[in-house]
C-alpha cells in the first residue's frame, strides 16, 4: 500500500512533467537544427523499447523481494506466537534458524533485484554519450566547413544534454511504476478473496428470527476432490437443543459454518425460519447468531469493551448483568481495575476458563436467537469445566442452541442428538434412543464411559 500510495502521491506528477518536458524539448530542437534532432529523436524509441522490455524483469524481481519479505513476516509472527511452546520444547535454535533461512532469501531476491535495476542507468548513460559524441563530431565537420555556427552547436549540445535527462528520468520511474504495479496486484487479490460469500441484491432483512433452521440435502467441499458434507438433512426446531458429535474432521464446524453463511452449500439449501439462508441480509442474519467456540479470543482493551464486542451498544448494567451470569462477575472484581482491567493482545493474563466465561458473557449480551457452541468446554480442567457448564446453562435458555461436543456428557440431555460420519448425518435421536440403537453413539459413549468411569455408569455395569 506504501508504494502505491507514494506512486499516486509523488511518481505520477513527474512522469507527467517528464513527458511535457521531452515534447517541447523536441518542438525547439528540430526548430534550431533538423537533422541532429533526428538523431536523439531516433534514439528515444529505442530506449523507450528497451527500457520496457526490462521493466518485466525488475517487475519480476521485485515481486520476488515482496513475497520473501512477507515470508519473513510470516516466520516471525508464528514463532513470536508460539513463543511458549517454542520454549517448552527448547526448539530457539530452529526457530532461530528459519528465521535466518528466510531473511538470506529475502536478501538474494534484494540482491537479484538490485543487480536487475543497477544495468539500467549506465547502457543509457552509454547511449546517451554516444549520441552526444556523434552530435560533436559531426557538428565539428560542419562548423569547419562554415554550414553551422560554434554559438548554433553549444545551444544544440546544452539542450541535447538536457533532453536525455528527462528520458532517463522517465525510465527510471519505470521502477517506480513496475513496484506499484506489483503492490496493486498484491492488493487486488485480497480484496477479490472477500467476495466469496455475495449478498444477493434483493436481500431482504431477516428480522427477529424465531430460530427454525433446517438442512435440506446439503453437501459442500472446501476442495472438489475431497467432498466434506454429503448429504445432511436435519431439522431443528425453534428453542431445541441439539447436540452434534462424531469422529474428528467429520465436519461438525464446517456444518456449524454454513448456518451464518461463512461458506454456502455446493448443493441443497440451508432454510432459516423458512426461507434460504441466502435471501437474507448477511449483516442482519449474522447479528442474530451467537458463537462460543473453543477458544474465546480476547481483543486488546478492557473486559468491559471485550464483552461488549458481542453488542457494540450494550449498557454498562447489562454488561455487568451478562458477567453475573456467565460466572464471570466474581474474577472480574478481583482484577485490578475491575471491568477495566485491559486484558492483554491474546489475554494471555486469563485462564482458559475465565476467557470461555468472558466468551459466554459475550454472547449473553449478544442475545441472539440462534446460538453455537464448538467445543466450549473442549479444553477446560473439570473444575472450571463446572462453572463454565453452568454459565452455558443461563445464556441456553430461550434459544435454539447446536452444541458441538467432544464429551458427550456435555450433549447427554440434549433434545436430538447428531451424529456425523462420512458427510452423512449417520444417526439422530435422544441419548436414550441412541443408546438403545446400541450404533455408532452408544460405542463412542461407552468407550468414554470407560475411560473416565462416571460413578452411575459403574454403578449400571455393576449391579
Ligand atoms: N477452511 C478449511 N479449508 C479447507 N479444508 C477445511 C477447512 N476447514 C476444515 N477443513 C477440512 O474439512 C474437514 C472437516 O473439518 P471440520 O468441519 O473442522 O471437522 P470437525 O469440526 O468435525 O472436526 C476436515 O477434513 C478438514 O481438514
Ligand atoms: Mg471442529
């Protein structure tokens, strides 16, 4: 953005001036002497020729010199994030390492690009010599032979002198204009990644959604070759609660996904309170659904700020009210500044399970109709797993709620309960039906029963 920024803001009015400049020059040479003129006009073309065609190569290396550049970037930003395992591991050395191994890339592509650009200047300094070389020469010949004048010679020679400078000027802005030619794609193609997801024109306004949601014969892939969702079908009533689990990579998120439309369906039709998700206004339909995921990420400010990011016009008192029942009011008081305690870039300063109780406090000031939960309790101890269940109790109820869950205890008490497979919904019912189906469900249940033996299910097996 830098270097188009500074094109528009300095290049452009040069390269205008340049091109001025060389017009008149031209007009006032060919007026003091024709055929001398012809010679610097002749050569201009050609330098022009040749100064484009070495413009795809500076183009090309400076292109490179980006890309590495944001290599390094990327390199940095992983290893500064991951800082805590890097350590843990004692893996500096090799962080160390790629770091070195990107910034001599980025440095040879610097180099290649600078050998590219330094050929430039001296083969049309060595034109331009030549040119003035053949002017003297020959105007030489012709003031011994009195058909020119010394004074007519120095006046041409000044001005030839001059004329190249502008040539010369317009070519090195060639560099200037293959930079911001290269930054302009590099913009482009982020700005093109954002419209995956269109607003059909005569999308309407959702309004206040009930919360039906039904998948009709939906199937989607990230990448054609490897279809993720099959054929789903389900239906979910208003106020239902629904658990959905099943093997890892399944697809339970990317299904979750396609109800606030972060992708659409490749085939079938996901319906929202009875018409297809894609009639709706995205801005409108998204604000009316709630999210706590596995992580709640916190954003660099205040907590107040951080759970009023669910509802940008939240009172104060609501925001207190949504922290009194999200579990999150008690730790709150006990920070220095209360509410205005600012909590780090990650809130690195919070554990899991306050930063999971700031998420659901979040989405109770949020009060969306709609309300998903990926795995909230997936990486959380049992003790804060307890305050964090109960918080989740509170901001569940009124709403149709979908609950991905690793631990099926989470889902047990869940209206239906889905299991995915294959892209497929492979099995729904209650706990109790599916247990009884004695499939899929009830395996996976009682493997971890097994592996946490909870004292009822003992107590079933060992009557
Ligand atoms: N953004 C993405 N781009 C490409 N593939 C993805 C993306 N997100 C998920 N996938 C792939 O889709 C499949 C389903 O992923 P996901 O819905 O996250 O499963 P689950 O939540 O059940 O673990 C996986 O094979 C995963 O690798
Ligand atoms: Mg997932």
């Amino acid at each position: 953005m830098g270097t188009v920024q500074s094109f528009a803001s300095t290049a452009l009015l040069s390269i205008l001036v340049d091109s001025l400049t060389i017009v008149g020059m031209v007009g006032v040479m060919l007026y003091l002497n024709f055929d001398f003129a012809l010679v610097a006009v002749g050569v201009t073309p050609f330098l022009l020729m040749f100064v484009a065609r070495f413009k795809k190569a500076v183009k090309n290396a400076t292109h490179e010199v980006r890309t590495r550049q944001s290599d390094i970037v990327s390199v940095l930003e992983q290893g500064l994030e991951s800082v805590r395992s890097v350590k843990a591991f004692g893996r500096q050395d090799m962080e160390e390492g790629r770091l070195d191994t990107a910034s001599m890339k980025s440095v040879e592509a610097a180099l290649k690009a600078r050998r590219v650009k330094s050929l430039l200047s001296p083969i049309v300094a060595v034109t331009v010599s030549l040119c003035v070389a053949f002017v003297l020469w020959r105007g030489a010949g012709l003031i011994l032979s009195d058909a020119m004048t010394v004074g007519a010679l120095t006046v041409f020679l000044s001005y030839l002198n001059k004329f190249f400078k502008p040539v010369q000027d317009l070519a090195k802005m060639t560099n200037v204009i293959a930079q911001a030619a290269v930054g302009m794609e590099r913009i482009q193609s982020i700005l093109d990644a954002d419209t995956i997801i269109p607003q059909k024109p005569d999308a309407r306004d959702p309004g206040k959604l009930k919360g039906e949601i039904v998948f009709e014969h939906v199937a989607f892939s990230y990448d054609p070759e490897q279809p993720v969702l099959r054929d789903i079908n389900l239906t979910i009533k208003p106020g239902q609660r629904i658990g959905v689990c099943g093997p890892t990579g399944g697809g339970k998120s990317t299904v979750l996904s396609l109800i606030p439309r972060f992708y659409d369906p490749t085939v079938g039709r996901v319906l929202i309170d009875g018409a297809d998700a894609t009639e709706y206004q995205l801005d409108p339909l998204r604000s009316q659904i709630g999210f706590v995921l596995q992580d709640t990420v916190l954003f660099a400010g205040t907590i107040r700020d951080n759970i009023a990011y669910g509802r940008l016009e939240a009172t104060p008192d609501e925001i207190v009210e949504a922290a009194k029942m999200a579990n999150a009011h008690d730790f709150i008081l006990q920070m220095p500044h209360g509410y205005d305690s600012l909590v780090g870039e990650r809130g690195l300063t919070l554990s899991g399970g306050q930063r999971q109780r700031l998420g659901i406090a979040r989405a109770i000031v949020r009060n969306s109709p709609i309300l998903i939960l990926d795995e909230p309790t997936a990486a959380l101890d049992t003790e804060s797993e307890k305050l964090v269940m109960e918080a989740l109790e509170r901001l569940m109820a009124g709403r149709t709620v979908i609950t991905i869950a690793h631990r099926l205890s989470t889902i047990r008490d869940a209206d239906k309960i889905v299991v995915l497979k294959g892209g497929i919904v492979a099995e729904e019912g209650t706990h109790d039906e599916l247990i009884i189906r004695n499939e899929i469900y009830a395996e996976l249940y009682r493997i971890q029963a097994g592996a946490t033996p909870a004292p009822e299910v003992s107590a079933e097996t060992q009557p």
